[in-house]
C-alpha cells in the first residue's frame, strides 16, 4: 500500500494527465517580462561593479568650466544676470 501511494504521488499512472497545467498566454508574457527584468538588473549590477572597482575612469577628462566661453571660475553667477 505505502508503494501505490509513493507512485501515484510522483503522477505515474492515471492521475498523469491531472497534474499538467497549461501555461497560458498571459503567463508566458509574464515569465518574459521578469526574465527581461532580471537581464536588466543583471547588467545594472555588473555596471555598478565596474564603476566601484575602476571610478575615475568614467569621470570625463574635462571640467565644466572648460565650456564656459571665457567666463572665469567662480563668475558663473554674474552670467546669469
């Protein structure tokens, strides 16, 4: 008895067809958006790594007064007046 119950448990038999479920549409849209979601956090995070193990090399090499046509450091607020 214990091995009819041990059998029917893991779905051999007639019960078979009673413990397959069909994916439906909207379910697969979902699995595919959290699949992408995770392709996305996984390449945030390896973005982040990089950032922390090498910082200064996305810093630009220039400063933002560089752009400044002529203006001086520190007369950026007389520019705007």
């Amino acid at each position: 008895m214990i091995n009819n119950h041990y059998n029917n448990t893991l779905g051999v038999g007639a019960g078979n067809s009673m413990n397959t479920y069909p994916v439906t549409l909207e379910q697969k849209t979902a699995f595919a958006f959290v699949g992408l979601l995770f392709i996305f956090l996984g390449i945030l995070i390896v973005r982040c790594f990089r950032i922390l193990l090498d910082p200064y090399s996305s810093m630009p090499s220039s400063t933002w007064v560089d752009g400044m046509d002529g203006l001086e450091k520190g007369t950026f607020e007389y520019a705007l007046a």
